[in-house]
C-alpha cells in the first residue's frame, strides 16, 4: 500500500524509549493550546455540506453522533474535571464537528471497543468511529473508511525488570497478551507463531494483565503502548523497534457513505493549513519529546 510512514520521525525521534528509559514523565495535554485550535478549525459553508448527504444528514441533527475511546492518553484521554476529552483522535473529531456544526462541542460519544466499532456503524447508532482504527480488508468489507489520517507498526511491551524479551523474536513459549478484535492476534501469528495467545477486550485489560505478571508481553499498535508510557508509571518499557507491516489509522464510516469523500476533503485541509501538523506537536510531539513533526499520510 503506498502510504508514507508518518513513525519513521516519531520512532527516530523516540529511539530511548525502547530502551526503557521513562520520557515525558506523565506530561499532561496542554489543555488551552489544544481548546483554541479546535475553536480555530476550519467551518464548512452551505454548499459544501449540502454535497454530502451524509454531512448533511449531520447538520440537521445538530449532533456528531461519535464513537471513539476515552482512554487513550495520547489520542482521546477524558479529563474528568472538565468533561472534555482531548488528543488526536479527539481533536480531529471535534474539528470534523466543527466544520459541519460550527461548534466542536456538538457530539454525542459511545464508547467503542476493537470487537464493537464495525457494528455501532453497520446499527446506525453513530456517524463515525475514530479511534486509532487500522483500516484492513476485512473490515472494509463492513464499513467505508475515510484517510488515512496516521499510521503506525506492532510493538511489544513488558515489564521494566524484563530482560529475557527484547523483540518479538523472544515471544516464542511466552504469554503475550493482545486486543480482541485487533490486528494484533494475526500479528502475532505471522511473527510470533509460537507465542501462547491471551486476547482481552480492551487495551486497559490487556495492560493491566501485563502490570499484574499475569502475561509476559503485550503486542498491540505502537502507538498505544507509547500511551502507556506517556503516563509515566516507569513500569514498563518497549521491546525492541516498531514491526510489521505499516498500519493505516481510518476514520470509519457506514459502507458506501459520501462521507468518505467529504471527511477526506476536510483531512486534506487540515493538512495543508498546519493544522494536522499543530495538532500533533500538541497531543503527541510535547508529550513524547519529539520535536520532528511528521509527514501526513497521503491521502486518496
């Protein structure tokens, strides 16, 4: 799939991690800078919201009906003081918000797991999931998906007293925990065929599996293992670099909607304005140390 690789900069730039050394010590979002841009996003006009029966569908509901996570520090963390969430899966979807209500605040949230989010669109109970979702062949079958926005590889997680793992070529006769529903089992059985296979429902279970000892490793997006790590525990630590294929990040949509087309004029904008670029260095780049701001994938 030509898709440019977006982790290239963020793994260079976060090479000490993988060593296990703490970064970002628990570093909150910057919660002003993160709020103004949203409020700064771009507003689509009439027109170019009555192209899109999807968009406009949207409008005369006057609600963004989003199924996402709030549990990702780095991409959608809710901050329990204020109700809001914030990262960069959450900032995306409350500029698309935005750009069809005026208003990023207009959104109706359920809660996805990787084993609900082709259902809650195929049941029209939202009007997009984006929740650090791989797009893969077989769910595309189900779903429409818009981007890619982001991409990322596999990593591998243990324990920061773990010296017997050190890639995911050590996996062999391990417990290695994954997501339900994610592509981290057929990862898994690609490069760790040997592996003994724990899935959980949700990334919080996986990781608290892998904190209790109760599993010797955690294989999922690398990206959510640098969440992990961003909370600045000091418990765990990457094994070895990023692997695997390159894994494109899509906003879903329901199978066949124009929305693709609008959601994808609207991640090409963004792009283009700096805002992408904005939003990363606040949700990710502050946060992880990493002053590279990287290359958007290309877009249909």
């Amino acid at each position: 799939m030509p898709i440019k690789s977006i982790l290239k900069s963020t793994v260079v730039a976060l090479a000490f991690v993988a060593g296990g050394s703490a970064f970002a010590q628990g570093t909150p979002i910057n919660a002003a800078a993160f709020d103004a841009l949203v409020a700064q996003g771009p507003v689509a006009d009439a027109a170019t919201i009555a192209s899109s029966t999807w968009a406009s569908k949207i409008k005369q509901a006057g609600v963004l009906r989003l199924g996402g996570t709030q549990t990702s520090n780095l991409f959608s963390l809710l901050n329990e003081k204020d109700g809001k969430a914030r990262g960069f899966d959450a900032g995306l979807a409350q500029m698309i918000a935005r750009y069809i209500l005026g208003d990023g605040a207009k959104t109706q949230f359920t809660q996805v797991t990787s084993s609900t989010r082709e259902q809650v669109l195929i049941n029209d109970q939202v009007d997009m999931v984006l929740a650090t979702y791989s797009i893969t062949p077989a769910r595309a079958e189900k779903i429409s998906f818009a981007g890619p926005y982001y991409t990322s590889q596999a990593g591998v997680l243990v324990k920061a007293n773990n010296t017997a793992i050190k890639s995911y070529n050590d996996l062999a006769g391990k417990k290695v925990a994954t997501q339900a529903g994610s592509t981290g089992p057929a990862i898994l059985a690609q490069f760790a065929p040997k592996a003994t296979v724990q899935e959980f429902q949700t990334h919080q279970e996986a990781l608290d599996a892998l904190r209790q000892g109760r599993v010797d490793a955690y294989v999922t997006d690398y990206t959510l293992l640098l969440n992990a790590l961003s909370q600045g525990t000091g418990d765990t630590k990457l094994a070895g670099e990023p692997f695997g294929t390159k894994d494109p990040y899509g906003i879903g949509l329901p199978k066949g909607s124009d929305g693709v087309a609008f959601v994808n004029a609207f991640l090409k904008k963004v792009e283009a304005d700096g805002t992408w670029a904005k939003l990363w260095t606040i949700a990710i780049g502050e946060r992880t140390g990493s002053t590279a701001v990287p290359t958007p994938p290309a877009l249909p």
